[in-house]
C-alpha cells in the first residue's frame, strides 16, 4: 500500500528550496508514494513536476481580492480545513514561516507533520526571541523538525529548544540533469574572454549583492582583471543597475537576469563565489561542486558541510573585508585555483541524486514506523 503524502509550500515557481522539492518529488519512487503537491496560489505546474505527481492549490487567482482572503483564513487559521484537508499519512510545510503556520492548522489527527527548515532561523529577523516566541506554537504542532544542514538544525534548537525533535536531511540535487543541462551552449549574446566569476540568486538582502559588487570594484580598481556574470533577479535589481552605472563597471559585471538552464553559465565559468549574509543548505554551491567549479564563500550555514575545513573551497568570515580577501588570495594565485577545482570535483560526486533521494525516503519510513 503507497504512503500518501503531502507536500506543502508557497510556490514551486523559483530556485531554492522550490526547486529542491521539485527535485525531490519527481525523484521518489512512485510505487511506494502517492505524492500530493499544493501551493498557495493556482500555478502552471505542467513543466515543473513529472508525471504521477497530484497538483492542488489554496486560490484559483493571484489578486487583491485573494490576497486579502489569503490574509484573513490564514489570520484564522482555516487555510487547511477549507482548502488543503485530505486523507493524507504524512503531512509536509516543505518552507519555515507561511507553509509552517498554515499546515499547523492540520486537522488530521492520523497524519505525521513534518516542517522542513531551509536556513538559520535567527538571521531571518532583527529579534529571534520574538519569532521564537511567536512562531513556537506552530512548530510544537509538528512530529518533527527537519533541517538542511547542522548549522541550520544548531540555530532551530538555540532558538526552539529539543522539542520537536530535529533531524538533517541534505537537499535532493538532479545531478543528471545538472551535469547534461551543462553542455547546453552559452547564448549568442553571452561570451567568455577572461577569467570569469559567477553568482547566482535572487536580488534580495540575505545574498548581500552590496557586499560582492563594492569587493569587485576594489579589486578591478586594485589591477585584477575578470568579468563577473550575475544570474537572477528581484528587488533590489535596481539599485544594483545603479551600482554598476555610477562606477563604470559595465564592461566588467554582466547582469544575466534569471536563466532557466544556469549550468552552462556555471560550466564556463571558473570561480563561484558567495557573498550571503546567510544560507541554508546554498543549492547554488552544490551544484557548483557537482561541475566542479571553485567556490569562495562567506561563512553561512551549510558551507563547512559542503566545503569542509577550506577542503574544497575556500570559506572567508562573514565580513566584507574577510571575503574581499578571500577572493583576492585566489585570484592572485592560479595554482591555488586550479588545486581548488581539482578538488571541489571531487566533492561534488557525493552529492547524487539517488543517495539524497534514498535518505530522504528513508526518513518518511521511519516517520511512520515511529
């Protein structure tokens, strides 16, 4: 008999976790599951999940007026009886915050609830204890907590305490799809000259954009010479257009907005950096590794795991002048470069989308056997 199984999270348009759980869904084996995905608002899913996977939405229409009933259910906490309730074994808020509060509105008292955490609870607001405080009463709804990495699963019980138990899964990664999607061609309009630097992510405050574009100029001002591409988009979009008009850096960081296929952007490529305030379990540096590419990064969570002790990759202080450093040090050292390449491809091979798919299986068989 298959393990009917639900899958809740805001929208499964977007990288990150999004694109984790599609990831991860389309992986598992449907023999064993009966796999529901819903999200908050109707989406067109054709292209995002395969086949034998159930799709449900809350509101058949993004607008001001479902937006403000969206409000008002969740404020009342009917958002699952009225839209989401069914006969399912396991119950999943695959997203902290929003899917956390509106599935611990579960009614199914038969159902295992599990929450799924994606980053350091603490960096996502100015006062911890007061999220905590807030957000507790959700979480104690839960069987258990599942975090993406140690660093994400030490910051949940600082804030949260033991209670609900807490566990590490590591994020489902299509390796195949990543390594075959790579030797895909650069657009016309895309082409590689110099020694070139990547980012991926959305223009948002936790990837910290300010911090990487102020460290390109000093070193492009300091006599380095490399091209930066930037993948994505959001709302600080212009305020980076700015940045780069006002200081003349237009010949040397390339805005490539959002791509749907990034890995031949990641293949050309030679070094990967990281600038984020924080992360969670970076799907970005993962999939870095698995093409092998080298990665200078700030210290978020997830990273030592990744990367290990600067094994794989180089890991700077969480500081502006620590990664300017970092970022120096292997730009001004080719040898060094090449070490860290040689390396991260072998990192990357541990990241297979059977084993992660195999664990993450495991636990929802553990869940119920408990």
């Amino acid at each position: 008999m298959k393990i009917k199984i639900l899958f809740y999270i805001d929208t499964l348009i977007g990288g990150g976790a999004e694109k984790v759980l599609r990831t991860l869904v389309s992986s598992m084996d449907k023999s064993k599951f009966d796999i529901t995905v819903q999200t908050t608002f109707k989406e067109d899913t054709e292209n995002l999940l395969s086949e034998g996977i159930r799709y449900k939405y809350c509101y058949s229409n993004k607008n001001t007026l479902s937006n403000i009933l969206f409000r008002a259910e969740a404020a009342l906490n009917t958002i699952y009886p009225l839209h989401i309730k069914g006969d399912y074994d396991i119950e999943v808020s695959y997203l902290e915050c929003a899917s956390t509060k509106i599935m611990s509105g579960s009614t199914n008292k038969k159902a295992k609830k599990l929450a799924w955490v994606h980053c350091d609870l603490r960096k996502i607001t100015d006062d911890p204890n007061s999220f905590a405080e807030k957000t507790k009463p959700w979480y104690d709804k839960f069987d258990k907590v599942i975090c993406v990495s140690e660093s994400v699963k030490e910051a949940f019980i600082e804030m949260f305490g033991n209670s609900p138990e807490t566990e590490v899964i590591y994020n489902t990664i299509d390796t195949r799809s990543i390594l075959e999607k790579s030797n895909e061609n650069l657009p016309d309009a895309v082409t590689k000259s110099k020694l070139t630097l990547i980012m991926l992510g959305r223009f948002a405050p936790p990837k910290n954009y300010p911090r990487l574009l102020k460290t390109v100029k000093e070193l492009l001002d300091d006599g380095f010479d490399f091209d930066l591409w930037i993948l994505g988009d959001g709302e600080e979009r212009p305020d980076i257009e700015k940045y780069i008009s006002e200081n003349n850096l237009s010949d040397s960081i390339k805005l490539l907005g959002f791509q749907k296929n990034p890995y031949p952007f990641i293949k050309n490529a030679d070094l990967l950096v990281c600038s984020s305030n924080y992360e969670g379990f970076s799907t970005f540096v993962t999939e870095g590794l698995i093409l092998g590419k080298t990665v200078v990064t700030t210290n978020c969570s997830g990273m030592n795991e990744l990367l290990g002790n600067n094994e794989f990759g180089l890991i700077t202080e969480n500081d502006d002048e620590a990664f300017k450093n970092g970022l120096r040090e292997i730009l001004s050292n080719p040898d060094l470069l090449a070490e860290y390449t040689q390396k991260a491809k072998i990192r990357g091979k541990l990241f297979s989308e059977e084993k992660l798919t195999a664990d993450t299986e495991d636990l929802f068989f553990r869940t119920l056997e408990k």
